[in-house]
C-alpha cells in the first residue's frame, strides 16, 4: 500500500495519510469507485495498472488460501446440515463469503488479536480454534467455547458493533504498552448503522489505533437492502469523515482480500494506525436457519451471485498457474472431508451440562441480585428432583 508521506501535515496538523492515483499520482482521498479486484471473475489476473498498486499474493500462498476456503466451505454446509437435524440451536451461515473471511484471518498473526462476530465462524476455524468449541455458542451452551486468550481471539458478538469497540479498547491497550499487535474485527453492512461503529471508527482515528475494520458487504442485513441502510455511494466512503485510509474491494476476490488486509495491518503493527476496509460480497444462504430469504430477494440475484463464487475463480487462476493438480485437489477434498467428519461426530455426542454453572464468571465478585438467582434457580431443581423422587420418575 502507498501513502503519501508529505500529505500527513497540512496547517501543522496531523492528516490522513492519502493514497495515489498509480497513473495520474493525483493524491485520493475517496476510495475508487471501482472496487480493488487483482483476479477477475473469469479467474485471470488483472492487469497491474489496475491493481492500485497492490501486488498478487505468491501462488503459493494463493494454494494455501484456496484450501483454507474448500475446508471452510465443506465445514458450513456440514453445520447448516447439523442445524437442520436439530443438532444445534441456530447457524449463521457465511457460505459465499468464504473470500473474506479466510483471506482477511490467514492475514493476521498469531500475536494479532481477532474479534469476530456470528457470522465468522470460518474465520475462527481458519485460525485454528477447534470447531466443537466454536459451535458450543450455536448448540446453547453458556460460556464461550474456546480460551479467548489462548487464541488471540474474543468471543463472537451478537449484538452487533460491539466488537468493534473491543477491537479499539484492545488495540489502544497494545499501543499504550507499546506492542506490536495489531487488531482486526469484521463488521456487517447493517452494522455500520450502529452508533458502537460510528464510535469505533472515531476512536480509531483520533487515536490512531493499530486496527483493521473489514466491513463486510453481504448486502443484506436480515432482510433490509443496502440500498435502506446508507445512501453513500460506499460504505468505505466513509473512511475519510474519520480521517482515515479507505478502501473498497471485491470481497469475492481472496487474492485482493488478503493482499489489502496484509497491508493494513502491517500497518497498524508499524505504528501508522486504523484502515477501513469495505469487502462486497454475498451471502448465498439465509441469515440463520430461521430465515426465509425467498420473502425479501429474488432467486435471479442468488443466481447472478453464485456465478462469481469464490472459490470457483480462485480454482481457475489456480489450474491456469498448474499450481492445482489432481494430486493435489485431492488431498485438499480428504482435510475438507476430514473436518466434516469430525465436526459431525463430536456433534452428535450428547452433552450435559450442569445449569449451576451459568452463574459463574459472570462478575468478578459475587453480587446479591446474581446470589438470589442462583439460590432460586437451585430451590427449584432441588424441588423437581425431590417430585421425581416422589413420583417414582427418577428411579
Ligand atoms: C444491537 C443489535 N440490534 C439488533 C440485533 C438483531 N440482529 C441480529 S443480526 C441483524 C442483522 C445484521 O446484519 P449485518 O450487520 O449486515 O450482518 P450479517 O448478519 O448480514 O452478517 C440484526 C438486526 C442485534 N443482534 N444487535
């Protein structure tokens, strides 16, 4: 990425550090209408003029991105089936945004911090949380599966843009110790109306937080359009009201993706702060399990969309460079049914749970309201059990 250094102070005042046109080196302070694309629909790569001065991740690490996404794929249609045998409670499928979320986490490193929300559940697989422990939130359980700390990465966030204020907190805390850890949180398109967003994004830029924000465009939130949430002509326009660095990417493109992510937090380790990062993308499968997407868009759209798969595109660059052969689709397919297999069988494991435990780690220090909870709660199963007895139920 290319910032201007002697654009960073006019009048004595720090500004935002401003990008240039490749040809005209005009300074932008808009991102380009044109969203960053280095591989196109048809899996060619574009030609370097048009790739605002980003290169194209090595084919190697592009493999590597490509099996990250077959996995993640097999992994959310294993789940979504998981869902509908009632295995779990409910599953925000992130199916065709695959581009996204692997080449935004396969970015990050593993002293980085990851605050995710509902829908990245790939995202956490991809970096290496076990996939039982992520789906303990979705099965009903009541902590978070995983050690947040063990994986620099928090627990997910359904109510929405609160995460992006954690990533702030966070990212102001390794700025204050002054480590060289960098931030990244995704944040929904209907989630940029939020005020949290608005307060993260400003935070981030007085403050020059060492965070990355992906927007991620699926164009819907639930079922209210884009086009109800913002007039803007992009989300990522909104960058420079904040003062800081814009961009607008074809989120379908895991080479952009990941080339533009590496860049903002490389970034925001080296001190130079917070990038906005707008990711258009889609997502094929309803919101969760209990939406009925055919009320509010057209099966033509579905279509128009599963004709740029992400995936899909990635393969063609990929067997265009040789880099994909038979041997080695294969060995990507056995880890995909590999990960499957295992989600499936932990799955259907019966687990049981003591429901004492949701009083724990609630608050550091016991608290009375919280006290008379839990001595409720325990009359009453203690009073079920001694019926049970009564009745003869529990022998
Ligand atoms: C603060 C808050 N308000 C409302 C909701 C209910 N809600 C859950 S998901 C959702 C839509 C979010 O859409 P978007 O941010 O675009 O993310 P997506 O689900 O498409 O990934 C809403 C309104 C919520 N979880 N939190």
């Amino acid at each position: 990425m290319r910032f201007n250094p002697a654009l960073t102070s006019v009048f004595g005042r720090k500004m935002v550090p401003m990008s240039l046109n490749v040809e005209t080196r005009a300074p932008v302070v808009l991102p380009d209408p044109e969203p960053l694309r280095l591989i196109d629909d048809t899996g060619r790569a574009v030609p370097v003029k048009r790739r605002q001065g980003f290169e194209l991740p090595s084919d190697e690490r592009l493999l590597e991105l490509y099996r990250a996404m077959v996995v993640a794929r097999r992994w959310d249609t294993q789940v979504t089936a998981l869902t509908r045998q009632g295995r779990l409670a409910t599953y925000p499928s992130a199916l065709g945004q695959e581009a996204t979320e692997i080449g935004s986490v396969l970015a990050l490193e593993k002293t980085d911090w990851l605050f995710p929300t509902y829908r990245d559940s790939i995202a956490l697989m991809t970096r290496g949380i076990n996939p039982v422990e992520i789906l303990s939130g979705f099965r009903g359980d009541w902590h978070s599966g995983w050690d947040p700390h063990a994986h620099r990465t928090s627990t997910q966030s359904t109510p929405l843009a609160t995460q992006a204020l954690h990533a702030v907190g966070m990212g102001m805390a390794a700025k204050l110790r002054g480590d060289s850890v960098a931030t990244l949180t995704f944040v929904g398109d209907g989630a940029t109306s939020e005020g949290d967003t608005h307060e993260a994004f400003n935070f981030a830029g007085v403050w020059q937080t060492p965070t990355v924000f992906i927007i991620q465009n699926n164009q819907f939130a639930i079922s209210v359009p884009l086009a109800k949430q913002t007039r803007a002509r992009t989300l990522a326009d909104r960058a420079i009201g904040y003062g800081v660095p814009g961009y607008y990417v074809d989120g379908n493109d895991a080479a952009a993706v990941h080339a533009i992510v590496t860049a903002a937090l490389d970034r925001a380790r080296s001190g130079d702060g917070p990038t906005i990062i707008e990711c258009v993308t889609y997502r094929i499968e309803a919101h969760t399990n209990s939406d009925d997407p055919s009320r509010y868009r057209s099966s033509s759209d579905v279509t128009e969309w599963k004709s740029r798969d992400p995936l899909e595109r990635l393969e063609k660059y990929l067997v265009s460079q040789k880099m994909l052969t038979d041997a080695v689709r294969e060995s990507i397919n056995t880890d995909a049914e590999k990960m499957a297999e295992l989600t499936r069988d932990e799955m259907n494991a019966e687990v049981s749970h003591d429901p004492m435990e949701l009083f724990e780690n609630v608050y550091a220090a016991e608290r009375p309201g919280l006290r008379e909870q839990r001595d409720f709660l325990a009359a009453e199963i203690a009073a079920e059990a001694a019926a049970a007895v009564g009745s003869g139920v529990a022998s």
